[in-house]
C-alpha cells in the first residue's frame, strides 16, 4: 500500500502497510511472515531493544533539530515524526502508548516533560559538551556581574556612611590652616637647600659677553658674531671654557634649527637642510674657535 495508513496494519517485522483488515490476516498467515516470527520467537528481546532505540534516537533527532530547546507539544512531533512513511512504528517498541514514551524520557533525563489540561509538553535537555562550556560560560559572567554590582553597592554604602559621619561631625575632616606667628621677629628663617655642586667652580676670571651682532650676508644668510670681554684675573680654568662649550654648542644648535625652518620651504629636500645644516655648525664652530685661541692668549 502506498501512502501512510493505519498502524494496527502495519507488520514491523516484514515492514509491511497493508490497506484493511482483510489485508493484514492475509498477510499474517503468509510463509514470509511466519518466517519472520520464528525469527522474532528465537530472540525477541533483541528485535524490541533495537526497534526502541532507534524510535527513540530519531525522535530526539528530530526534536534537537526541528525544536532545538523550546517547548513544544509532544503530539505535534510525533505527527511529524510518522510522516515519514519508513519510520519505525511505535508497536514494533516497548511503549505501548505516546505518553508512556514521554515519561521514559522525563525520566531518564532527555527532556524535561510537564503535563497540561492540552496534553504533554515536552522540551530538549542538551548536554553536548559544546553546550555545557557556553552554560559555564554564561554561568560565569552572570557571576562576575553579580561581583561587580554587589562591589559598587558596598562602595555606594562606604559613601553613604561617610556623608553620614561628615553631616554628624561637619569640623572632624576639614583641614585647619593657621596663620604663621613668630615669637620674635628678629630671628632668621632659615632655610636648608641642598645643590648638587660643581666638579670644579668657575675661578674669579669669568668670560662675559659684551655683545652679539647679527649682520645681513648677501646671499640671504645671517652672520651672527660673538665678542669676549678680556679676563680681568688668572686664566679660566679649562672645565669652566668646556663647560661655556657646551652651553655655546647648544646655542649654536638651536640658533641653525631657527635658521633652517625659516629657509626650509614645504618641498624643500631634506638632505639639502641637513646639509646647509652642517655647514652653519661649521662656520659658528669655526668663529668660536678664533674667540677661544684669543681667550687664551690672555
């Protein structure tokens, strides 16, 4: 017989529909049929452990992936679990009836199963490994949640409680500050101030800067010269002239940045400045030299 038809005629065992009952009592007195209950009659706990567990395995396919989680009637994927016409039928299990199928499961944990005036509703339990770990996962960030808001209550109450103190004793917390009265005002404040000194101090000679000029050139540069007062005393010590070096050398470093920003236009090459550069150190190295030699003479 083509098509679904009624399950009280259909044989499990030879996997036959047939269309009346007239059909069926032909069937079961068939050769092929009593073969196959002489088959059933050798092992029959056989035949119905497996014809349970593949009921029971495509069933829960079926719902893990039609239903996923959700609630659903029990009846409503039953209707479409034998729509398949080659599904294995439910006489051919050890459960006689639906809801008895739907305990089994409530009670070995597969779904959780309630009942209802509408009938049974049942929905899956997943315990994939995969599911188990994002459980934990979600268990652990409503955890961590949880932390954070009983954190900021206890800090809300801190506050709360300090407010509290600060309005029942307003003058406990303020700072004082008080005016600076000395018993006789002829004594000295004394002040301690520790400096890093010197290697070596600067002699009484000291090089003074008269004055510096910066006199226009003609091709657009600026020639700054430098003039050193003579030593009035002994001749500076060396430490003090390199120290002077040092303090000239960063003058003349700034003073060509200077130079070399005002004459660097936008498409200006860079290897071009660094070289102007270099020869603005060497020309101001070379005018300090000359003011050195001459210090030195005196």
């Amino acid at each position: 017989a083509k098509g679904l038809q009624k399950l009280k005629w259909y044989c499990q065992m030879c996997q036959k529909q047939c269309r009346d009952e007239n059909g069926y009592q032909c069937h079961i007195r068939s050769e092929s049929h009593l073969r196959q209950m002489d088959l059933l009659k050798e092992s029959p706990s056989m035949y119905m452990q497996g014809y349970s567990k593949q009921f029971h395995d495509d069933f829960i396919k079926l719902l893990s992936r039609r239903w996923g989680t959700k609630r659903v009637h029990a009846n409503l994927v039953y209707q479409e679990y034998i729509s398949d016409r080659h599904h294995i039928h439910m006489n051919g299990t050890i459960w006689d009836t639906l809801t008895d199928f739907v305990k089994h499961l409530g009670r070995e944990g597969t779904c959780a199963v309630d009942e209802t005036p509408k009938g049974w509703f049942i929905s899956w339990i997943d315990n994939s490994p995969k599911a188990l770990a994002r459980q934990e996962a979600i268990l652990k960030k409503e955890r961590a949640e949880k932390d954070e808001e009983e954190r900021a209550r206890r800090l809300i109450e801190e506050q709360i409680e300090r407010a509290q103190k600060e309005a029942d004793n307003p003058g406990l917390d303020e700072e004082k500050f008080t005016e600076l009265k000395r018993s006789n005002e002829e004594d000295k404040i004394k002040l301690n101030i520790s400096l890093v000194k010197s290697e070596s101090s600067v002699s009484s000679s000291t090089v003074k800067t008269d004055s510096s000029t910066t006199t226009p050139s003609t091709n657009g540069y600026t020639h700054t010269s430098i003039s050193f007062n003579k030593p009035t005393s002994q001749k500076m010590s060396l430490s003090a002239l390199a120290k002077k070096s040092g303090s000239l050398n960063i003058i003349l470093d700034e003073m060509a940045r200077k130079k070399r920003m005002e004459d660097t236009n936008e498409n200006g090459n860079k290897r071009k400045d660094d070289q102007r550069d270099q020869k603005y150190r060497e020309k101001y190295k070379r005018s300090y030299d000359r003011e050195s030699k001459r210090a030195r003479r005196y």
